[in-house]
C-alpha cells in the first residue's frame, strides 16, 4: 500500500476510534435530574419518600443517575408553579398538591369527596387504580406519572371557635386545601379561604382566619399547633398529590435508566403511602396533646348524619365537574366508592 494511502487510513482509523470513545464516555456522562417539591425538607414526604426514592435510583443505577432535591424553601420550591416547571423542563420531577392550582386535575379531584375515604393507604390505591383504568381521561398528558396518592382523612383545626358539630362551621374563615373542599365549607355556611401552606400560620396568628382543615402531619410541619387549640377529628375530606416526571425527559433517558425509574415507581409507591402517613401524622397529634389542646372525637354515627347532609352538595359537585368537561363524573364517583369498599375490606 502507497504510503500517503496508508498514512490517511491510518488518521482515519485514529479519528473514527475518537468518536467512538467520545461516544461511550458521553454514554456515561453523569445523568442530572431536578426533583421539586413545596415542603420543608424536615417533613417525612422529603426524608421518608423522595429522598431515598432519588438515592435509590443513584445505587440502581450505579451512579449514573444524580438527583438533585429542592424543597419547600428554594427557588423551584413553589407549589402554584411546579407542574408549569415540569411541562417547561425547569425541572424534570415534582411531587405537588393536585388542588394547586385550581382546576387542573379535575377527573383526580373526585378522590377528595366528603366523607368518601378515611385513610392514605386506601386513598392512594384507588387513586391509582382510577388511574390505571383510563377514568382520569387525559389530565396526565405529557407527563410520565411516577405515583398518585392522597392523605389520611383531614380535620378542621381552630383558634377560637371549637366545631363540635356541623352547624358550629358557619360563619368561620377557614383555609381550604382544594375545590371539593372549598364547596362542602361554602354549603355548610363557612368562609373557604385558598392559600399556600406556608401562609397559613400568620393568617392564622393575625385572625384573619378562624382555622384550617389539614391533616395532623401538615399541622406539625408548619408549626401551627402554636396558634391553633381545637381540634375536631370530622375525618371528613382527603387530598390528593402527584408525583410526575416530564414524559419527554424521560423519554430521552437510557432505557436502564427508565426501567430503573419504573421499578422504584407505581405499585411499589403505592402501598407504602398508607404506613407513611400514619407516620407523619404522629407527631403533630403529639404535640397538641402535649399542648394540652381539645381534640374533638367525631362518632361514625354523627359523621354519617354529617355524609348524608352533604348528599345534594356532593351531586352539585359532580354536575359542576361534568359540565367542566370530566365525561361521566358520576360514574367515577361510584367506581371510587366501590374501590373504597374493596381495598377497605381487603385490609381489615
């Protein structure tokens, strides 16, 4: 062979074995995911639940994959945005508050009925399974979703004014966490007042609210047992959340990366929500006992007098998100009262 021939095959080969170990090094170039969500990073949704899901997918990935969290008190940490920050790629993951902003997953919002459901482990698996069932329509669209879940059975915590009945809410400017919320307060005589959780303490200290329909582990992580005295366990409402990732990010992702993703996600978040939340709850209903705060019992007998009495409020809400566009809102209504009763039974 020619010399100059031999000489450019030679460069040839040399160059092609450069992109060749440019490519496999890119291959291997560290993965950086952004994860938001609105708490404190002492609440258990941050140390119980993202943190070591974000950690977990380092190790199965070996390394590959590097999440970085940002809580409640930094810039991505702002619940009314998060979703928009997801669907932007701001960030590639957030774990939110379905009710935030309003209107955005209404088919979802069904879960958060008066008086359908009493604990997180049931809320999330029928959350799941409505979702897994196509009855949520196409709230998801372009979002990869990871988990869905809701919260233990809220209460109405007050200042002043304790709520032995439901009569005693009238009048009272209450903070609400979500729509199907806010309509029960508004028909049993109350002031819905929407606003982050993070305002709730001043308004609360100022009297410019009379009390706040949270669960117990919401109450510990804002401190708000400083400021509050009764509380009425009604068990009358749940909330739901999402824990999404951008479908096109993680399109984009290494196939052992996306598996990795879908085997620390779905079923095997979902049943752990339940064990969770009774967790977190604890030690907000610790320190007001310690405070010496009144915890008002609610009977089943009492709470289904309380069901029946939201009945024509509880139609309304389906006709008003029927009319907003959830096909059959009334139908997912009954397959949620049916899932309640089927995973209620198969846990007791």
């Amino acid at each position: 062979m020619p010399r100059g021939i031999l000489a450019r095959a030679l460069l040839a080969g040399v160059a092609t074995a450069g992109l060749l170990a440019a490519s496999a090094a890119a291959a291997q170039q560290t993965i950086e995911l952004k994860l938001s969500h609105y708490l404190p990073p002492s609440h258990g949704i941050h140390t119980d639940f993202l943190e070591p899901w974000a950690r977990a997918l380092e190790e199965r990935t070996d390394g590959r994959v590097k999440v970085t969290i940002y809580p409640g008190n930094t810039a991505f940490g702002d619940i009314t945005r998060q979703l928009d920050q997801v669907r932007a790629g701001v960030v590639d993951i957030a774990h939110g508050l379905s009710g935030l902003p309003r209107g955005r997953f209404p088919a979802t919002s069904v879960i958060e009925m008066p008086f359908l459901v009493e604990d997180a482990g049931t809320a999330s698996q029928v959350l799941w399974q409505l979702y897994r069932e196509g009855r949520l329509g196409d709230e998801y669209d372009g979002l990869k979703v990871l988990a869905l879940h809701a919260h233990n059975a809220g209460l109405i915590h007050t200042t002043d004014t304790p709520v032995r009945e439901l009569e005693d809410l009238e009048g009272l400017r209450l903070r609400t966490p979500s729509p199907a919320v806010s309509e029960m307060l508004e028909y049993l005589g109350a002031s819905p007042v929407g606003m982050p959780p993070s305002q709730v303490y001043e308004n609360l200290q100022k009297g410019t609210l009379d009390g706040t329909l949270f669960t117990w582990d919401a109450v510990g992580a804002f401190r708000l047992n400083e400021v509050l005295q009764y509380h009425t366990d009604a068990r009358a409402y749940t909330v739901s959340f999402y824990f999404v990732m951008s479908q096109r990010r993680f399109d984009s992702l290494p196939e052992s990366v996306q598996n990795a993703i879908d085997e620390l996600s779905g079923e095997t978040l979902e049943t752990r929500f339940g064990t969770w939340w009774d967790k977190w709850d604890r030690a907000g209903r610790e320190d007001a006992v310690a405070r010496g705060h009144e915890i008002i019992p609610v009977s089943d007998a009492e709470r289904a007098r309380w069901r029946e009495q939201l009945q024509p409020m509880i139609r309304d809400r389906l006709e008003t998100l029927q009319d907003n566009g959830v096909d059959n809102a009334p139908a997912i209504y009954e397959r949620a009262r049916e899932l309640v009763r089927e995973y209620s039974d198969s846990s007791s």
